[in-house]
C-alpha cells in the first residue's frame, strides 16, 4: 500500500526570480530507508545560465560542466560555465511545419574519454512541399485531409537520429555520421517529438511519437480508416503497428562508424515476420521525455494524453497522462487503451457507430493501415495514470493540463559536495526519479518501494518556480538543470531559460544575481555602449567581482560595475557580465547575465495590419491577414512566416503555416474541444531579415489573438 502523501500545491506563478525565498520545511515525510526529511526550499537556490534561449527543446550537461541546449528552429546553444558565455555551437537547416525540427540532443557514454560525440535528433528540410507566398490564397505546404495516396505522397519525410564531433565549442556539421531515419507523415500535425538516453552498455533509446493528427476524433482514440482520409487520423499505422517506429521506444546499439545493430531483449527477435527490431516498448502516443538508469536500464518515460475532459461510453476514457517504469519490452495500449484497464471503444468514422470496447488483454490491430501483425501483445498498465481533475489514485498530482515528462533518477556522489562551492543535492534524493509536469509547473519526485511500486510522490521544492519544464538533467556536479519553454506559442518566450536548481543548505551562501543593460543595442559602427549593471545584488551581502566581455571572445573587457566600450566592426555581440561572490564561506561563485549588441543591421519591424488583437471570428472561418514589415534591409515577403494556432488556455497547437505578407488561414477547430473551453485563434508572424555576409540576421515577430464569438 502507497503511504500518505504529500499534496501539491498547484501550479506555479512565472517569474524572473532566481533565488528561491527563505520557506518552512516541506513537512515530508521522508521515504522508506532514507536518512532524513526533505531540506527546506530555503535550502535550494535557481540560477539562471541563459534568459534568450530561444524556443527551448531539450538539453545536455557536458561532463566538464558545459551545458548545450537545441532550438525548435534548429539551434544548438552552448554554456560555459567558466566564462559564463553562452555561444552557438551549431546551426543545422530544418523542416518547421507544426511541430517539426530540432528536437532532443544527447551526449555519448564515452564522451570525453574515447569520443566526442554529439546524438541529434532532427528533420531534414528533404524536398517536402512548402508554402508558395506568390499563391496567398492555397497553402501548399499543407498536406490534404481527403484526397488519394498520390496527394499525400510528396508529403512523406523522415527525421533523423545522427551524431557529430564536439570540437572546442562548436558542432562539427561535417563529422556527422547517420544512425537512424524515423518516417514521417508532414504537412500536417503531430506529436514527432523524440527524446535520446543511454544506458550503462551503451544501449541508445529512443522515444518517438505517433506522428498522427489528435484534433478530429472529439479528443479519444484517433483510429481513422477511410480509405480517401489521409492516414495520418490513424495511429494504428504506427503506435499500433509492430512494422512502423513511430509511437515507441527504440533500443538499439550504434556502430563504429554510424548505423545500429539489435541488442538481445527488444520487444521482437530479429527476423520476425511483420515486425521492426529495434522496438523495445509499443503503444505510446507521445512520449516526449524519458530517462534511463543507466546501471539497472530502467526506461522512466512519461506518454502524454488526448484532450477528452470527460469519458463517454460511446467512445472510451477521458484523457489520461502516464508515468511508467519500463523494465521489459511490453505494449502501452495506444491507441486501444489509456490503460490496460481503461479501454477505448472501436469508431467508424465514416458511419459514426460504436461498435465494442477494445479488448487490452488481447489487442488485435486490423485497420487497413496496418503493415505489421494483427495480434498485438497485452497491454501492460503503468505506474501512475492521472486525467484533468483531481486522481483518486495520485490525488497529490493535482488538477489542470495533461503533459507528463519522465525525467531522471538523481545519483548522489559524496565528493559532489567536498569542492570550493558545493552545489550538489543531498543524499536524500539519490535513486529518486523525477516526473514534471509541462502544463502544471511542477516537479515531483517518485519514491518507489523495494520491489519498485511508487510508494510515495513528493513535490520537489515548489517555491522554486520552473515555467513549463521542458528539460532536466542531473549535472555531473550534482545540480539540477532545467530547461524552461515559458508561456506562449512557439517563440521565444518571456520566461523562457536555462537555469540551474543549487542546493545551497540551510544558511548557505548564495550565488549573486546579475542584472545588464545597454543604453543602446543596435546601429551601426562605430557604435558607442554605455553598460549598466544596476540592480545586481548578493543576497549575503557580500562583495562582488564584476567581468565584462563585450564581444563574446572569453577575455576579460572591463571590470567596472558600469563601463563603456565603442564598437568598430559589424557583428552580433553576446555582450556578458559574469559577476563573482568574494564574501562567504564558499567565496566564488558566480553567475552571469548578457545583453545582445547588434552592429551593421538593424532589428525589423513586423506588424498584423489584419486582423487586430481581439476581432472575433468563428471557427471554420477562412481569415484573411496582411502582415507590415519595415527595415534597413529591402523587404522580402517570402522570409515571412504566419502561423495559426489552436490557443488554448496557456499553450497552443499550431494548425497550419503559411508564407508572404498577405493570406488567408483556416481557422480549423479540432474535435475534443468545444468552443466554450477558454479557446483562442492566435495568429503569429516571424521575420527574419537578409543582410548579406558579415552582418547578423535579425528575427521579430509579432503575435495577435482572435476571439471565437459565442
């Protein structure tokens, strides 16, 4: 039986906050066989390591301490520690349709002791059609929803596991070796996220989604079979499909020189008839984050839910978000089951009737999609199962949006805590997995019994505020890093960073806070900036160490609280403060806040002139826009990208992309969502100009959101 358990306390408020307020201790109980209660959050203390990040996707901590984190748009950041700069270690060319593109990044088991190697995990931009801004009124990047196969056709990509050299801060593009390609279905939405772990032999696993539209099957089971509706309505071409990748974890074993072969103990031997064997686990429809324990090969992976409020007995259970263990091949249901005792009910969507429950003991897989075996294995049930109100089982969940994240078990190591600056967590969570929440703003902590049921789930540190966790990583110096997308629509959020979570102990001293500003940060040279570093402050008290690097190349520029520096040449400067605690027990620590100075461009300017920020429309509408952009460089349409977006609540799904400062966009409105259900039409515009060589390209974008009448 689960010992009691700790409540929630809801989601958290975002904030720019960096160190975590004095608070009362949890009041924990501490788990079975441990050494104590949870530290107190006044214990603990957030750093941020970089507040432009980018739209975030994933993260890696390098064993020296770098950390490097991709961008939707295809991006690779690095921070250093060190220097406390954060510089582009790549920059790869990428397919963007709805959710495409850059996606999870991993470091290689041997890196830095017999390799160097990088794992991505990306969408080649292929020949896959794109939408033609001399056309305003078709969107030919959008993939039919009806039609026959030669329509869907040209719309058939894939996304590519690869890795690359590391040299010094930079991606080596060219040392690239291909391991694996994932099929894809493009054009149209969604869930091709992936994630990439390792375990002690060096297993590589990957997650992948179920690639299929969600948003015309009233929020259940997407299980679509008309002949003349793109297959892309019907996961069981690929979660339930033993022949497809798509909606599964893949272990394999990487070669030598790229490639894979099959390790012993996946979900099918190799060789059998209608089957892939790099499957380990079956069943998922978007396990977006997962880890691995490296020395037992634990899988704790999270599978996000569909959007049904309520069950319906005509159709099946209300959505369901899931945490397991995976510690043997198996199959997780979808799209049949949520889980193995919640089924779904088979649909005809051409007819509308029912027929009868699906059978999880037992499924059997015959839609004429499917390239795989009919029989399928039983489903097996996961560890924690929770829906948008509060759960009889995990009532300490809470209640709101489904996006469940399996995150890492914490390996305590005594010497993290013996150097100069100990940041290390206590040993009060070693073996402790981790399971966060993208829509609830949470951490958890999943304390598991001796034959591995979860015994008791804890809220980890909750005054610390982590805005819609995308990422964590156990650092190599016992840290947690956090990887934070922000609230918004596929951009660059507000809140969006990459931060660090130190325990600092009861009392400890805490890492400075660093605050920069410019009182110009773009024109052209010479350009005379005028830096400021008001508001940094030590919570101690103590003194503080100001460095300045105003170009981004390591050394050290200046060491006034408030220099000037004239800039002579054309560039994009990452310009950085790295400010250092002098006072303290543990003197040195350090931190580091920048500001981009841009010389030679200047940043454009885009604008909706249509619609405005609050016209009503309704779903189903054809919405026309015309976009204004303004610059120093000549203008070119073809370089803006609107994109429509389903909002909903907090987030959004993007629906379609069109090109040009002029269009029309269908304002589609998914099934599973009633228009009453806190709905928006969000429409937004990027803009990236094109200078010519030696002068940075400059992005801006723009964002307004249409009101549904009624």
């Amino acid at each position: 039986m689960r010992k009691a358990v700790v409540m929630a306390a809801g989601a958290l408020v975002a904030s720019t906050l960096v160190a975590a307020p004095g608070l009362a201790a949890s009041g924990a109980p501490a788990p079975a066989g441990g050494p104590e209660a949870a530290p107190p959050d006044s214990a603990f203390q957030k750093v941020t390591l970089n507040d432009t990040p980018g739209e975030p996707m994933d993260l890696a901590v390098l064993p020296d301490g770098r950390v490097l984190h991709t961008t939707r748009a295809g991006e690779v950041w690095l921070h250093d520690p060190e220097t406390r700069l954060n510089t582009l270690a790549a920059e790869l060319d990428v397919y963007e349709h709805d959710e495409e593109g850059l996606q999870s990044i991993a470091i290689d088991p041997g890196f830095g002791k017999t390799n160097r190697w990088i794992y991505l995990y990306y969408s080649p931009p292929l020949d896959t059609p794109l939408d033609n801004p001399d056309t305003p009124t078709v969107n030919e990047g959008d993939a039919l929803f009806d039609g026959v196969p030669a329509d869907w056709e040209p719309f058939k990509g894939h996304i590519t596991l690869a890795r690359f050299q590391l040299k010094g801060d930079r991606i080596d593009l060219g040392t690239e070796q291909h391991i694996l390609d994932v099929p894809v279905d493009r054009g149209i939405c969604c869930h091709v996220g992936g994630d990439i772990a390792f375990d002690e032999d060096g297993l590589l696993y990957l997650g992948t989604g179920d690639d299929t539209n969600p948003f015309e099957s009233d929020g259940f089971a997407p299980i679509d079979e008309r002949t003349t509706r793109n297959p892309a309505f019907d996961a069981q071409r690929t979660s339930a499909n033993t022949n497809d990748l798509r909606g599964k974890i893949l272990r394999i074993k990487v070669g030598r020189n790229g490639g894979y072969t099959i390790p012993r103990g996946n979900l099918f031997r190799a060789g059998t008839e209608g089957t892939k064997p790099e499957i380990y686990a079956m069943g998922l429809r978007n396990p977006f984050r997962l880890d691995v324990q490296p020395e037992t090969g634990d899988v704790y992976v999270g599978d996000y839910s569909p959007d049904a409020g309520e069950a319906d007995p005509a159709r099946g259970p209300a959505g369901q978000g899931k945490w397991t263990v995976v510690r043997e091949p198996g199959n997780y249901g979808w799209p049949y089951c949520a889980t193995a005792e919640l089924p779904y009910v088979d649909f005809d969507f051409g007819t509308g009737a029912s027929g009868a429950a699906f059978d999880c003991a037992a499924p059997v897989n015959e839609s004429p999609h499917n390239t795989g075996r009919t029989e399928l294995p039983e489903v097996v049930q996961p560890d924690i199962w929770y829906g948008y109100g509060e759960s009889a089982e995990f009532p300490e969940l809470g209640t709101g949006g489904i996006g469940p994240m399996g995150g890492p078990a914490y390996d305590y190591d005594s010497r993290d805590t013996r150097g100069r600056a100990p940041i290390a967590w206590p040993k009060y969570y070693d073996g402790v997995p981790l399971l966060y929440e993208w829509t609830r703003d949470w951490i958890q902590g999943i304390h598991l019994d001796r034959r591995g049921n979860v015994e008791e789930i804890e809220q980890f540190i909750p005054s610390v505020v982590t805005d819609n966790p995308m990422d964590l990583e156990w650092g190599p110096d016992g840290a947690l890093y956090v990887l934070e997308y922000g609230d918004g629509y596929f951009a660059e959020n507000p809140d969006a960073q990459l931060s660090r979570i130190d325990y600092i102990g009861v009392g400890g001293n805490h890492t400075p806070t660093p605050v920069v500003a410019a009182d110009v940060t773009e024109g052209h040279a010479p350009m005379a900036v005028q830096f400021s570093s008001a508001g940094t402050a030590d919570a101690d008290g103590d003194r503080i160490r100001y460095e300045w690097d105003f170009d981004g190349d390591g050394r050290i520029d200046s060491r006034e609280p408030n220099p000037s520096h004239t800039y002579e040449e054309n560039g994009l400067y990452h310009a950085t403060l790295k400010v250092t605690d002098l006072g303290g027990r543990h003197r040195g620590k350090s931190a580091s806040a920048e500001v981009d100075i841009i010389v030679g461009n200047l940043t454009p300017q885009v604008s909706f002139v249509t619609p405005s920020d609050g016209d009503t429309f309704n779903f189903g509408d054809q919405v026309a826009y015309e976009v204004q952009v303004t610059d120093d460089q000549p203008v070119d349409c073809a370089r803006v990208r609107v994109t429509y977006i389903l909002g909903h609540d907090e987030h959004g799904h993007p629906q379609t992309t069109a090109l040009g400062c002029s269009g029309t966009l269908l304002t589609t409105l998914p099934g599973g969502h009633d228009p009453g259900d806190n709905l928006t039409g969000v429409f937004n515009v990027t803009y990236t100009d094109d200078p010519g060589e030696g002068v940075p390209a400059l992005t801006d974008s723009a964002e307004v959101v249409l009101v549904p009448e009624g």
